[in-house]
C-alpha cells in the first residue's frame, strides 16, 4: 500500500440521495449518527460547497497489520524513515469479544473533538488504520483483531508527541466505554509515556 | 419520527408531563427518545426499524445489500461522491 486511500467520505450531496425522502428529518439523523459515532463532520466542505462526514465504518478491507505498520503511507505521514523511529503505545482489551464498531466510534470522536486539526486537510481511513492529528501533532492508530485480539496501537513519531496524544486518546476509549457500552469494555496500555495513569480517565495500567 | 413542539404560551407543566410521558414510553421499550442529547430532546422515534432502515442506507456492505436508489447515487457528480464513499 504505497498511497493513502479517500475513501470513507461521505457528503451532504450524497447523503441527500441516500436518504431519499428524508429531507426534513436530515439534520437530526446526522446530529444522531454524530451522536452514535457512525460519522464526523469534516470542517472541509467539497467543492460545490456541501458538508462532508467521515465514515470510519465504510472501510471493510483487511490488512496485515505488520505491512501497514511499516508502509510507506504510514512512514512518511509521521516523517520518519523506519519503524525503529515509532513511539508505540498499546490499548489491549482484556475481554474475548470487543466490539468492531469500538474502534470507528474512538476514531469518529477524535475526529469530532479535534476539528479544527482537520481545516486544511481530511483525517485519512486506511485498511486496519487511520492517520490522525491534534494541532500539528500527527499521530496514527492501528487497528488489531486478529483471532480473539484487539489491540489499539498509536504510533508518534517522537515521546514529546506521544506524551501529548495519549492522555487525548484514553480519554475518547474512555468516554465511549462509559457513554456507549456502560463501562464494560476493560483495557489496559502499554508501552512508555510520560507520568501518564490510565487510572484516571478509567482504565488500568498494565 | 415524532417531534413534540409545544407551543410558548402552554405552561411549563404541559412540557414536563409531556416529557414524562415520553420517558415512560421510552423505558418501556414502546418509543426511542434522545433527552440526553443536546438538539435532540425534543424528537422521538415512534418506529424503530425507520431509524435501522435509515442508517443503513448509508452503513452496510456494498458489496452485498443495493437498493434501487444506489442508481441515482452513483451517478452523482460522475460518480465521485460514489467512489469516495
């Protein structure tokens, strides 16, 4: 996979067609599916002057998460030169079953909550990932489900950065497993960060 | 979908047993009700397959479910929105 895909997109122009006949009930069914975490609202409108929505849930494609770790996409989105350069850390859940939409609901919260990070240019929504920032901070969240695993990797490209994003995006799997699933989600993080309790926002440090 | 406007000059009780009865409607599993969502409060849902319906016109594998309404999406500015959906 050397370049990024735009898909996941979704605008107002579109929507329009899909939801044939529900021109008056448009704005609560988006201020719904915001709600839910099916979509964000991308600040860039496309070229005719509609609102667009990132749809997380639209990209269905398997990747291998090791080729995507060490893609070109990924590389040069955080400008490092190999893996050796990634900060990691890692959001493992302790269940057998988490479910799938978890993921695209933490990725559509980051989203919504960072908005302004996205004013010049789109979040991108890859096979197993997504490249994301707060600020100019650029960071990217894997996605690993293989078997009974599920693991949410964020990768920086220096500590000072994964320092910054983490404490960001515990919050967010915080806040949907309190507002969605009743807290009963349990994950645990590993990997080095700065005086950083997960504790706090309501997880476990392993 | 309902909405439940109720005018100005009716008083602030009429709002609450309205809202009451729209709680007890939605913890007996009869309506889907929002009043925890800022915008929403004032909305329902009378059936809730229109909202399952509704979603998934736009959430669903492609590849598996269409709908008639696919043809005039997919043509929309030559496609584009199509493909980057």
């Amino acid at each position: 996979m050397d370049g990024p895909l735009t898909r996941g997109i979704l605008d107002l122009q579109l929507l329009r067609k899909l939801w044939l006949g529900e021109n008056t009930n448009i704005d609560f069914l988006v201020n719904l599916m915001v709600h839910i975490g099916v979509v964000a609202i991308l600040p860039i409108a496309d070229s005719n002057g509609f609102q667009r929505f990132l749809v997380p849930a639209m990209i269905t494609e398997q990747m291998n998460v090791g080729d995507f770790s060490e893609s070109k996409v990924l590389l040069k989105y955080l400008n490092i030169t190999s893996v050796d350069g990634e900060y990691r850390i890692s959001f493992r859940f302790d269940q057998d079953f988490t479910p799938a939409a978890y993921y695209n609901r933490v990725v559509t919260r980051l989203v919504t909550v960072w908005r302004e990070s996205y004013t010049e240019k789109d979040p991108t929504i890859l096979p197993n990932g997504c490249l994301l920032s707060i600020g100019h901070v650029r960071y990217v969240l894997i996605l690993n489900t293989k078997g009974d695993t599920f693991i949410i990797d964020v990768l920086t490209s220096t500590k000072d950065h994964n320092d910054v994003i983490i404490p960001h995006v515990s919050k967010a799997m915080t806040d949907i497993n309190n507002e969605m699933y009743r807290g009963n989600l349990h994950f645990g993080h590993s990997g080095q960060t700065k005086s950083f309790d997960l504790e706090q926002v309501g997880g476990t440090n392993h | 979908m309902l909405s439940y406007d109720i005018d100005d000059d009716d008083t602030v009780s009429s709002r609450k047993r309205a809202l009451v009865f729209v709680q007890f409607c939605t913890q007996i599993g009869a309506v889907f009700s929002f009043d925890s969502i800022p915008g929403l409060q004032d909305y329902c849902i009378l059936h809730r397959q229109w909202l399952l319906d509704t979603i998934t016109y736009v959430v669903r594998d492609f590849k598996l479910h269409r709908f008639c309404r696919d043809c005039n999406a997919m043509n929309l500015n030559n496609g584009k929105s199509w493909t980057a959906l």
